[in-house]
C-alpha cells in the first residue's frame, strides 16, 4: 500500500486528527436530514441492437458460464441489476439482424434467437434481476406494406404484447418494462394503445419507457393527461449526463435508458465511471443502461469492443473482463434498486463527482470518481472541457449516519502514463471520528465507502489464449434438435437464416440453414436489398470456398459469396469488395460492390492479383429474397 492510501485508511485517532485537521480541502456533509432524493433503479447492459450478444451463445462450456457469472452474478463481478434486450425484428439493428417471434401475422415462435436464453441465464444469477425490452425493428407484415409501424397501432401493440405474454408462458420470464420504437419518432396514440392493450391482458404492472431517444416526450406529457398516464418511465439515450426541466416537471422516474457505446478500454472505463455518477448528480436519472452488454460480435462489424466486457472468440474460448465490469462493480455490489440517492450528492471543488444512497436500515454507500476529462470520453455526446486536480476530500456524516464508525473501501485507480491500473481493489476499513473521515484524492480513481462488507472481486482461472478464426472450417448444419434457431459464427446481416430440415431430400442435404424472411421488414438501418450472413476472419488471404445451395425458386433465384468485403453491420448495403454471383437461370457475374456495377474491372482486379486478397469477411447471400414470390434459398452445407 503507498504511503498516500496509509495516512488516509490509518486507524490511530491521533493521526487521523491530524488529518483531518491539517487538511486544505473541503467538507462535504452526508445526510438524510431534511429528506432523501429520488430512488434507485440500477445499473444495467444491453444484448441487442443488434446482435451484440451473437457469438456468446457458440461458447463451450466452463467459459460461457464464466462469462455470464461475471455479468450478472452479485457479489462477483459486474452484478448488474437490469438486463435489457431487443425485441427481434429480422432487420438489421447494428451489428446484425435478430429474429422476430413473428415472422408473419399466422407464425408464432417463442424459441428463435438467443435473447430468451440469456434473459433466463440471467435469471438464474439474479433472480431480482429487473427485465426490459424493445423493438428496433418490426416483420413487414406489420406495417401492411408500408416501412412504418404506427399506422395500425391495434396491430403493432398486439405484436409486442404477444412478445411480452410469451416471455413469460414459454420461459417463465416476467418483463416489468417495454419501450416504444428504439430512436425513432414516437407516436402518442400507439402508446395509448399499448397500455390499454397490456391492462386488457393483465399486464398492469409491465411499465412503458418511453421514448428511448430524447427527451422531447416530457411536453406531450405534460400537455396529455392520458398520455402521461400510460407511461412509467421516460427514457433518454446518450443524455451527456444532463436531462431538461419538462422531464423533471413530470416527476417521473427519468432513465438513462441507453449509454456508454464507447470501446471498453481504460478510457472507456473512465467514461462509464464518470457517467454514472454524474447521469445522477447532474440529470436525477435514477437508471443507467450500458449498449452494450457484452462485445459478442466480429469486432470489425461496427462499434467493435463497445460493450461492458469482450467475448468474440467461442471457437478459442478466450474472453477479456475489461476496467467497465469494474468500475460497474463499484455501485452495484453495495446498492440494489430501492435503495435511494441522498439529497447531499454533488461535485468536488477541484473536479470529479460524489453519490450516496441508503437502503433505509443504516446501511449507506458512498461512490466517488475523479476521472479528467480525457481520460472518460465517451463516444458521444461530444464532451465540454472541465478540470480535475488531485485533492483533500472531507466528509461528515449527519443526520442517521452519524453513528456510523467504519466504513469498507474499495478503491479503482487508472494510471495512464505507467499505464499500470488498479481495479476494484479492497483496502482497509476507513475508521471515523465523531462521523467524519477524509480521502486524498488523486486524479482518475473510483472509491466506494460502504457499510456493506459482502464485495467481491470474483475470478476464474485465466481462460484460454485469443486464436484467430479457424483458417479450415466446415459446418454441414447436420443436427435434429439445435439449441439455438442459428448456426455457429454465422451473423446475420440482413435477413434470418434458420436451422431447417429438408424432409423432401433423400440425400445428404436434408440438414441445411435456411434464409426464411421473405418480405422487407419495417426497417431500423439501411438494410441492404439481399439476405446477407457474414462469417470467418478479417486476415484471411487465400481463401477457397465450397458451397451447395438449393434455390427454391428455379426462375429468380440466386446466391452469392464475397470476400474481400469493406463493411458490415449498418454500413453493409454500401459494403465493396469481390462478390461472385451465381443465377438460378445459370447465368454468374463477379462485380465490386451490391449493385452488381462494374463486372469487367472486378474481374479484371481478382485476374491481376491472383485471388491474393486481403478478406474482412465471407459473405453468404441469397438474392431477390425480399421479393414476394422470389422463393427461398437454402445452403445444404460449407467448406472454407
């Protein structure tokens, strides 16, 4: 321990007198005298929007389970209190598409995708864990033609509250929250719908947050008793800490219902400890979503490395617990929802941040960051400039706090120019005279002082090293009971490609992944016009692929594979590279990008360089599949 830490955790009362009274920093009081302020909802990640948590699932077993601890288990790790996920809607959402439940008005299927699992696995863990969800996007049919899903409120209400209704028959999961349409326009009389729709059914205790984007909502709510009425809670994303003086009119629980989405190395880490503290003293949003839960997707899909922790590799095994797990364990192992934020929260005088909250008995935990600016950049909103400086730090306890003589410390410490960093370290108890103690501040730390003493920084064994994607891979999707609707390492970029058995084959291609969407979804991103599934490696050079495709439809059908490929995720309708094109008709081309422009020069390119190429990605496509009509396709199986 260095000599800093000693002077300020030493339990002699002469030197902590000394201390204290030496000190030229300031008093800060902490009380529940005069009241307390608003209630504590939790901390929590966000599997979706989209795909984020695709490649968790391929995991084998210690690691998926380790993972998963590390996440949501109290008093282990992350310890996350809300678990939010998207409700799938075969569109692209991000990173990737996630299946709906309903792919048409006639279909209902509660097992596609890896959502309900990772809800239940969460469960597990945290069986007090709180369960949120929401659409990005919708199946087309419920738009009826149109790229919109607000024209028939009657129908969309009844797809997500069958969505909602099916959590809990199929899986036994219970959702307290549904949100609107993630950042997009809202529409007042859809929410109305919605809540009549959830209270007919008797699900009068699922909250709405409405509007997950801004914060504009809080006027129509204000001005609309019925519309103010029908929603719980009003969530913002990406509020930069601050929120506006309509939502705190309302007096509504305001959220941060969105957030963080910045590469979770220690400047990430620094930008979710700033955020937490301060969505609170600067926003009085009592919640704090991170997008996303966990990096479980190909890294150079967009927003690569953006979640709490790392887990891209099931085929190695290798995962990374990053500084986000953390700095989240500083708040979430000695706080719970319900608890409440005292009124005596703020800012230091040399910079950085300071909460409190109590669970009502005499417990009391206090959390503290002093992060410089930039070293807590977030990717947005862009952030105004602010000093932090190293400091004396005093605090009085008061009020019920007062006969409070020790308090547990934890202690995060960032140090950039050795680029040695300290996390979630337990040092000795502080020991307080007539109520009062007082920390040496330096820049970039996390401190809890808490009266809760179950903490833990958890741990397994290191997992395996990071490999790169096998250079030889095959998958024959030669399996009866898939525990998952997907293939391994397959992500869907637009489109849904599903397990399916072809009973009409009496060959060896009865088992094959089937593109199963065949009308354009309401969209969320700029889906590309093909079905598209990426998988594979970003160094790949030399690259042979073998593939049997069955076109269901002998006169439009199609398919292509692509390497080479410049983009994915959001990005991909605009995605280069090499694209070869095979036609039902027999017909084939090679072209340089989507469009199918420019043939001759590809061709000419892929001559010239020997197929010596430098591959983000292997692109499995059928074409014309959101034509109605156009027919299916199905891969009978791979070799690459």
């Amino acid at each position: 321990m260095d000599q800093r830490v000693f002077w300020v955790f030493a339990s002699a009362v002469c030197l902590l007198s000394l201390t204290l009274h030496s000190s030229s920093g300031q008093t800060y009081p902490l009380t529940d005298d005069g009241g307390l302020g608003r209630v504590f909802d939790g901390i929590g990640g966000l599997s979706g929007g989209g795909a984020t948590s695709r490649l968790l699932v391929n995991y084998a077993e210690p690691y998926r389970s380790q993972i998963l601890d590390y996440l949501f288990k109290p008093n282990f790790g992350a310890s996350l209190h809300i678990l939010k996920v998207e409700i799938g809607g075969d569109a692209q959402t991000t990173d990737g598409t996630e299946a709906s439940h309903m792919h048409y008005e006639n279909d209902e299927n509660y097992f596609r995708g890896y959502e309900w699992w990772l809800m239940k696995e969460a469960k597990k863990r945290n069986p007090n864990i709180t369960l949120i969800a929401l659409p990005w996007a919708f199946p087309g049919w419920v738009g009826r033609g149109k790229n919109w899903p607000y024209d028939f409120p009657d129908v969309t209400a009844a797809y997500v509250v069958n969505w909602v209704i099916g959590a809990k028959k199929y899986h036994d999961l219970d959702i307290q929250y549904i949100g609107i349409w993630n950042e997009r326009t809202f529409d007042s009389k859809y929410i109305k719908v919605l809540r009549n729709m959830l209270d007919r059914v008797g699900l009068t205790d699922v909250g709405i947050i409405a509007a997950d984007g801004d914060w504009s909502i809080a006027k129509s709510l204000i001005a609309d008793p019925h519309l103010n009425d029908s929603v719980q809670v009003i969530g913002a994303h990406y509020p930069g800490t601050t929120t506006v003086p309509q939502a705190l009119t309302t007096k509504k629980k305001l959220w941060s219902s969105e957030d963080y989405s910045t590469f979770n190395n220690e400047v990430g880490g620094g930008c979710w400890a700033r955020i937490l503290n301060q969505n609170y003293v600067n926003g009085q949003m009592t919640a704090t979503i991170s997008w996303n839960l966990v990096a479980s997707y190909y890294e150079e899909l967009p927003f690569g490395r953006d979640g709490l922790m790392t887990a891209q590799e099931p085929w190695s095994g290798n995962y990374v617990v990053e500084s986000p797990i953390w700095i989240t364990a500083h708040s979430t192992q000695f706080t719970q929802p319900g608890w409440t934020y005292l009124q005596t929260v703020g800012h230091f005088a040399q910079g950085g941040s300071y909460v409190a909250l109590t669970d009502g008995y005499g417990n009391l935990t206090v959390v503290i960051e002093t992060m410089t600016h930039d070293h807590s950049i977030c990717i947005r909103p862009p952030l105004p400039p602010f000093n932090v400086t190293s400091q004396n730090a005093t605090f009085q306890l008061k009020g019920s706090f007062a006969s409070i003589k020790e308090l547990q410390v934890w202690r995060s410490h960032f140090d950039f120019k050795a680029k040695k960093h300290s996390l979630f370290e337990k040092l000795p108890p502080v020991k307080l005279v007539d109520g009062s103690f007082t920390l040496n501040l330096a820049e970039d730390e996390v401190y809890t002082l808490t009266t809760i003493r179950t903490g833990q920084k958890g741990s397994f064994p290191e997992p395996p090293p990071s490999a790169r994607f096998p250079k030889a891979y095959k998958d024959n999707f030669d399996i009866r009971n898939p525990p998952f609707s997907e293939a391994p390492n397959f992500a869907d970029q637009t489109g849904v490609f599903e397990y399916y058995i072809n009973l009409t084959d009496p060959g060896p291609h009865a088992f094959t992944l089937r593109q199963v969407v065949m009308e354009r979804p309401i969209t969320w991103a700029t889906d590309a016009d093909q079905t598209i599934s990426v998988v594979g490696d970003y160094q790949w050079q030399d690259m042979v692929v073998t593939c049997d495709v069955f076109m269901e439809n002998v006169k439009s059908g199609g398919v292509f594979v692509a390497a080479r490929v410049d983009k994915g995720g959001q990005s991909v309708r605009s995605a280069m590279g090499v694209f070869f094109w095979v036609f039902a008709d027999g017909s084939y081309k090679v072209t340089n990008d989507l469009g199918q422009f420019s043939p001759s020069s590809v061709q000419n390119r892929v001559q010239n360089t020997g197929c010596d190429f430098n591959i983000l990605f292997f692109i499995l496509s059928l074409i014309n599949s959101w034509t109605v009509g156009a027919g299916r396709g199905t891969v009978r199986n791979q070799t690459f």
